[in-house]
C-alpha cells in the first residue's frame, strides 16, 4: 500500500460523493449474462467516496421476503443473501485505471482486511467498475456494475 501509485487531484475530485445503483451484471462462464444473482433484477445501491479517503457501499435485493416479528430463520438467511455492504479506505491507481477497496468492515467476514481490485471507467456522470469473479465465483468469469452520480 505504501507505493501504491496515486490519482491526480481532479481525477479523485471525480469519484468524490454519492453515485446509485443503474445496473449490475454477472458474465457467467457459458457466455450468458444475468443480473447479480443475490441482488436480482431490481437491485439497489449506494456507493459513496469520501474526500478523507473512505468509502462504503450497500446493495440489496429489494425483493427479499418482508419479515415477520420476529422473522424467521428463512427471513433472515434471505435478508443476508440479498446483500452486499462494506466501508473501508479507497485508493486511485490512475495509471492502470483500478480502484482499490480497503474493507474495514464488510458483510462477509473474509473479507475484512482485503484489497478488492475494481477496474472503473468514468464515463459522463456513470462510473462502471468491473472485476474478474473470485475463484469460487459459482460459475460467473466477470463482473460489471454501473453507478449514476447523485447530483
């Protein structure tokens, strides 16, 4: 982390405040694409960077079952299921044009203490990161998730 190569000053200006979920997809192995699966088609989120070099990020599946009071174990399983969320620090790397996420606090406990590569590319007011699925990715090779920034 301490050669990590930095972003210039108006290209971290760029990814500063709050952008919402457009769209999420998943480029599973046989060439098909589908929306992520835990977040299905409707899927909402926020991702927010922040000057002091933090940021988080949350999204669900909006059409995960209400819950009952209290809910029951079927409930809470897709309540989880239905969700992504970490905050952490960030870091620019302009020159190869990757995001790198910090997670000091995640939804998935291994991920904790990971550096998360994101390849972005800012386009207008969209910012698209994609990445490589994780090894155990159930059958998805690739990634790709579209942000709107929040004026």
């Amino acid at each position: 982390m301490k050669n990590a190569p930095r972003a210039t000053a108006s290209v971290r200006s760029q990814f500063l405040g709050t952008w919402k979920l457009v769209s999420s997809e998943e480029k599973v192995t046989d060439g098909t694409v589908r929306p992520f699966k835990e977040l299905g088609p409707h899927g909402v989120g926020y991702l927010m960077y922040a000057a002091d070099g933090h940021m988080c990020c949350v999204l669900t599946n909006p059409d995960r079952p209400k819950w009952d009071d209290p809910p029951t174990a079927a409930q809470t399983t897709a309540a989880i299921e239905g969700l992504a969320a970490y905050c952490g620090r960030f870091e620019i790397d302009e020159v190869n044009h990757v995001m790198w996420h910090y997670p000091e606090a995640a939804w998935k406990p291994d991920w904790v203490g990971t550096k998360q590569a994101r390849s972005y590319r800012l386009d207008g007011d969209r910012l698209i990161l994609s990445a490589k699925a994780p090894e155990d990715g159930a059958g998805v090779d690739r990634w790709t998730i579209v942000w709107a920034k929040v004026k």
